[in-house]
C-alpha cells in the first residue's frame, strides 16, 4: 500500500534544467559536454551549494577556475533556469494523486533556484511538501535523507513511492525501503504508476 508520493523536480515535474544548460554554455565555450556538466555536478556538491552551505557566487567562481569559464554568473544562471520548464501531465497526474488522498511532495537536490521558479511561475501550491536539499542541509547523497523525509511528511518509507530520473537516487532510495519508479518518460511512467497503484 502507498500513502505518499515523492516526486524529483528537474528531469521529472519540469525538464532538466541544469543539465541542459550547462550542455548548452559548453557547446557555446567548445567544452566537452559531458567534462564540462560532470565538473560542476560535483562542485554544486563538493562546495555545498546544493545543501545552502555555499552562496550561488562561491558555485560560479568555483566553476570558472577549475574550467577557465569566462562570463557573468547572471548570463550563465539565465542559460539553466530558462530550461527548467514545468511539465503540465506531470503537475496534473500530482493533482490527481492528490485529489485521490495520497500525500504529494517534491523531494529535490536542489539550490535557491527552485524557490525562484517558483516565485515565477507558482506550483509548490499543488503538494503537501517540498522538500529542498538547500533548505534541508542535505542531499540525496546522503542515504539518510530519506529518512529524514519520511519523518517530515509522517509516513513510514515502506508507505512512500519516490520518482526520480537518477538511477543512484533510486538504488538509495530502495535501501531505506521506499517503493520506487525511475522516470524515464512520462506515458513509461503514467503506465508503470497504474500498475503500481491501480487505476481510480
């Protein structure tokens, strides 16, 4: 039985924002894509940006010495949050869930720039909770989180479904004894959803 749905922000409820962007600011420097995005991947990580333990500034700086990236941070920020364009099946299908009495939420690796997507276009409106590494201190790194996240929302793991497009998210997820979806598109996910719930 699920009480709870946990849903992933980028790559799932909206496109993959950062990912792209960066993939989009390589291509224009004549970067390795994939050098370029695993680099900052891990300084998001590694100068705590991600857990709200760095500013956006720190990230930036940090980014332009290790990769010799030359530009304004605002010009750069603009090519990444651009991207993260919502998903309306995957807000109405959260709605749904919602209507049908499941508690709904966001659980995401994310920075400031969820609460500034937010204040653009609103959506943290239609789930019970939003959980955001930024604010929390931590990330899904950290298999505890979802614990944690189990103890913010009161539902038992067992008891929680979380989606995410991040195969190693997904194994930690797993461990700590949630039911789990890895997103990969979204009719994959409409079909596997009603399989695991049941159709209503």
């Amino acid at each position: 039985m699920i009480k709870a749905v946990l849903f992933d922000f980028g790559g799932v409820l909206a496109e993959e924002g950062f990912r792209d962007g960066l993939a989009a600011i390589a291509k224009k420097k004549n970067f390795d894509e994939q050098a370029f995005f695993k680099t900052a991947e891990e300084i998001m990580y590694k100068t705590g940006y991600v857990t709200g333990k760095a500013t956006e500034k720190v990230f930036w700086e940090t980014l332009s010495k290790a990769t010799g990236l030359k530009e304004d941070f605002r010009a750069l920020r603009t090519e990444i949050l651009r991207r993260f364009v919502l998903r309306p099946p995957m807000l109405a299908l959260a709605d749904k869930l919602r209507d049908q009495g499941f508690v709904v939420g966001i659980l995401s690796d994310q920075t400031n720039w969820l609460d500034e997507i937010n204040r653009k276009k609103p959506f943290y409106n239609r789930f019970d909770f939003v959980v955001n590494s930024y604010v929390l201190g931590k990330s899904k790194r950290d298999p505890s989180v979802f614990k944690d996240v189990s103890t913010i929302i009161g539902v038992n793991p067992h008891l929680i479904l979380f989606v995410d497009d991040n195969a190693h998210n997904i194994k930690r997820a797993d461990a700590s004894g949630m039911r789990t979806i890895q997103f990969k598109e979204i009719e994959d996910f409409k079909v596997r959803l009603e399989s695991l719930l049941g159709k209503k």
